[in-house]
C-alpha cells in the first residue's frame, strides 16, 4: 500500500530516518563523553557512523555503528587527541611567553601562531580521516594535511562549523537552555554530519567501493553490487511489466 509522504521512501521518510540517525548517534557521543578520557574516542566514531550514513542508504543502527567505531579507533584516537591537546597547550604557552619579550624574541610568535593554526586545522580533520582510513596515525596526519592543502577553502567551512557552535554557546548565556538542547539532540551528530558531507567527495576515490547498505564490496566484486553512485538498472522489459500491472 502506498503511504505517500509516510512511506520510508518518500522524502519526508528519508528525512525522518537521517534524523533519527543523527540523535541516536548523538545521544551515544553524549554517553561516550561521560568518561571524558573517551571523548575522542567518541568523536571518531561519530565520525564513522555519519560515513557509514552518507555512503549508505541511510538506514543503519547507529549504536552498532558508533560501538563498532568506537572499537575501531580508540587506541588511534586517544593518541592523537593526547598529542594534539599537549602540542596545543605548549603553542599557547610559548605565544604567551613570547608576548612578554620585545625585539627578535617577539616576532617567534608569529611562527608559533601558524603552528598553532595548522595543529588546529589537522585536528578538525584528523578525526572523519581517521573513520574513513584503516592506516597508521603518522598516515592519517599526512592524509588530512593533504586533504586541507586541496582545499584551504572547504578547511575554513570545516573549521568554522566546529568553532562558532561552541563560541555562540559560550558567548550567548541567556539562550544556554536552547543550546543545551540543540547540543544534547544533534549538535554534535550535525557537526559531524555537515563535515562529512564536505569531505566525502574528496575520500571516495580514494576508498573501497560500498553497496547500498554502505558495506565495502569485496575486491574483484565490484560490478556484481549496485552502489550509491552506480544505482542498479531495471531492464526495458521489466519497466513494462510493472506498467502493465499498475504499479
């Protein structure tokens, strides 16, 4: 039976399942954060499951998906975030110190800032590199570098959407209960979502094909599974029999 605009199908379906997908990922990124030493961890995965969301057809579990993520990247994921917060903080303490000198000392710290700059820059991109890529940390450096140097534009998009979130939160203290809302239901899972779908374009050429589960198809198999980008073909003849029967 056609349910029109409630069928899982319609658009109003498909709108409806990316958004549950989006809370329930959300909502276990909130749990994963309740550790604090697993938040990266969680971030990775948030990763992960959005990936898996966009490649696919949208229709995934996304607790199994952020677990198997979770699982996935959390040795690699903890390191890389311990490394970024001790590079970080030691940057801003040597501009600091810098600030506090005049003459040659003083001008370290502008060298110091485009340091820092690009420490932030490679750890918005670290993170979805990381979901997308089975590869060593010192590879997956390399590959969001690469990622940022094709397109500076799309890194400031990418990190502006984490920044001016958690700056209007911090900054806008009389509408925190909106916020915390937002936050709670899909901020996190939107961030993720709106970085992934930019950066997506640049990793599928470089990634295995998926079917329309978002599953990797088996190497050599390729062209025995429809994909997103290659939908499955219904021959002339089978068009006119569903003509032919009304449906």
């Amino acid at each position: 039976m056609n349910m029109g605009f409630l069928d899982n199908n319609s658009r109003f379906g498909r709108l409806m399942t990316r958004l549950g997908v989006l809370v329930g990922a959300n909502l276990c990124f909130i749990f994963s954060c309740l550790p604090i030493v697993t938040a990266d961890a969680g971030w990775a995965a948030l990763h992960h499951t959005m990936l898996r969301t966009l490649r696919g057809d949208g229709e995934i579990n996304p607790l199994r998906e952020f677990v198997r993520g979770f699982r996935g990247n959390f040795k690699q994921a903890t390191a890389a975030f311990l490394a970024l917060v001790a590079l970080i903080t030691l940057l801003i303490l040597e501009i600091f110190w810098c600030t506090q000198f005049t003459g040659f000392v003083a001008y370290f710290r502008y060298g110091l800032t485009a340091i820092l700059l690009i420490a932030i820059f490679t750890g918005a991109y670290l993170f979805p590199v990381m979901a997308a890529f089975d590869a060593p940390l010192k590879k997956l450096i390399a590959h969001a570098l690469y990622f940022i140097m094709k397109r500076p534009l799309n890194a400031l998009i990418i990190v502006a959407l984490h920044v001016v979130p958690v700056y209007l939160t911090i900054m806008l203290v009389q509408l925190l209960p909106l916020f915390g809302f937002l936050w709670v239901m899909a901020g996190g899972s939107a961030i993720a979502m709106a970085t992934d779908s930019m950066l997506l374009p640049q990793f599928i050429p470089h990634l295995p094909k998926v079917d329309l589960c978002g599953e990797i198809i088996p190497e050599g198999m390729e062209d025995e599974f429809p994909t997103q980008e290659e939908p499955m073909q219904t021959d002339t003849k089978t068009l006119e029999d569903i003509q032919k029967l009304g449906m």
